[in-house]
C-alpha cells in the first residue's frame, strides 16, 4: 500500500489528501505525507479512508 494516494477523515489545516509512506508497525501508525504541503505525520489506520 506504500505509495498510495488517500483522504484523511479529518484534515490537517485544511489539507485531506494524503501518500502513505510507510507502516509502523512498532507504534501502529502510517508516516503519512500532505500532497499539498509536503509535511510528514504519524496517523493511524482509522483516520485515513482508502481511494480505491
């Protein structure tokens, strides 16, 4: 799933599009990259919904 375009349930500042990074598995969270501003966060699974 690396790679793949999403929307946050909740936008950050504004911003919902979001590019999984990678998986986390010690802290069960995504690293997570704001397409439109370029920062990185830590969500979990649940706070994003998957564009299929």
């Amino acid at each position: 799933m690396d790679g793949r375009v999403d929307t946050l349930k909740e936008p950050y500042k504004g911003y919902t599009m979001i590019r999984l990074i990678e998986y986390w598995s010690s802290m069960y969270k995504w690293e997570v990259e704001i397409i439109e501003s370029g920062k990185r966060l830590l969500v979990y699974e649940d706070e994003f919904s998957l564009n299929f």
